[in-house]
C-alpha cells in the first residue's frame, strides 16, 4: 500500500531526482526538468512548481544554501536536495518500482460507461482511437532508435514501457472493435436494442446493458 508522503505530487519527485547534483533556483529546475523529459514522463502542471518547491523546504527535503539576482529581476533563491530529502527519493522510486496501483485514465473512464453509445459508433470511434495509437507508437519507436544511439538502455526505460503499454492499448482496442463489426461480442444485439428500440426485448435490453440480469429474471 502507497506511503502517505509529506508532499505526494510526483512533480516534487522530478525535482528530487534532477537536484541531486546541484544547486538549483526554480527556473534552473524548470529548465532541467523540460530537458530531461519529466514533462513527458509525469503530469506536470507547471503553475504548482513554486508550491512544490517550497513544500519540499517545509519538510526538510530541500535547503535554502543562497540567492541570486539577475539585473531588475527579482532574486531567486537556490535550494540544495538534503539528505532527507535523497532517502525520500530513493524510498519513494522504491514504491512506485515495486507495487502497483490502480491508474484510472480517461480512456478506463470512457470504456467503464460504453454503453451510453451504441455498439456501431464505438467500432467506429474505436477506429479512430486506434489510427491515433498507431501514429504514438510509430513515433515513440522513431524517438527510441534515435535515442538508443547517444543513451544507454538504462536512460530509455521509461520510453520502452511506454511503448509496451501503447502496443498492448491497441491489441486490445483491435479485437474489441473486431468483435463489435464481425458481431462476436456477448450481447450485441440487447446493446444494439437499448438504443434503437427494436429486435430484442426493451425490458431485456434495459436489463443487460443496466448489469440487472437476463430476461429469465424479469
């Protein structure tokens, strides 16, 4: 079971693991964050990274070591990673590496009430979302053979996860939609019936597509 961390946005993550060797202001970190790729990685909402920042002091896993001034700007503060906060990083990859957590995304949310929509439209917005995976995965191999010549693997694990998940997201999205054009899919036709009203019992229909049970219960 996850940890109730002092400051759980995985943001505050990213910026443990770009501070560990050297002393940062914010827009340093910004900078080193967008170069290593986080943005990508993580869902970084770059308006709370002030926020973060100054949690991550509030606990103890940042210091204050200085400032700067650049010109008219106003000074910056430079922050070092401390110690507690070099245990908590590496305490917190631990998790995340070894136990899973449910990750509820938008397309789980979509698939969890399919049945709002009729089963012809879903093949053919399942087509579009497959068109889609099909570009995302084309690119991502792209960027890792790039990538792969001037990295070691060990840098690209992140992108070779991400590849395994958009490849599996689309055999799965594939033979869903296979099943609803060649008809294969369990219960169809009450699906199909819930909407358009006709060649299966409306009682039936409303009872399946609802999760209430077959007519036999009615």
């Amino acid at each position: 079971m996850a940890k109730k961390r002092k400051v759980g946005n995985l943001l505050a993550l990213a910026v443990l693991a770009v501070m560990q060797d050297e002393a940062m202001h914010r827009y340093q970190i910004a900078a080193r964050l967008r170069e290593y790729g986080k943005d990508h990685d993580m869902d970084i909402k770059w308006g709370s990274l002030y926020t973060v920042v100054q949690n991550l002091a509030k606990a103890g896993f940042l210091a204050v070591v200085g400032s700067e001034r650049d010109g008219a700007r106003p000074e910056r503060v430079i922050y070092r990673i401390t110690e507690a906060g070099r245990a908590e990083l590496v305490d917190w990859t631990r998790e995340l590496i070894a136990e899973p957590e449910p990750e509820r995304g938008r397309y789980l949310a979509g698939l969890s009430i399919l049945a709002v929509l009729p089963p012809d439209e879903v093949a053919e917005l399942l087509g579009r979302r497959l068109a889609v995976l099909h570009e995302q995965i084309g690119q991502v191999k792209k960027d890792l053979a790039a990538l792969s010549a001037s990295l070691p693997r060990l840098f690209l694990i992140e992108s070779e996860y991400g590849l395994a998940v958009l490849e599996a997201e689309a055999e799965w999205t594939r033979a869903l939609r296979t099943e609803l054009l060649d008809g294969t899919f369990p219960g169809l036709a009450e699906w199909q019936a819930w909407h358009t009203g006709t060649g299966v019992d409306s009682a039936r229909a409303r009872a399946y597509v609802k999760g209430a049970g077959s007519s036999d219960d009615q």
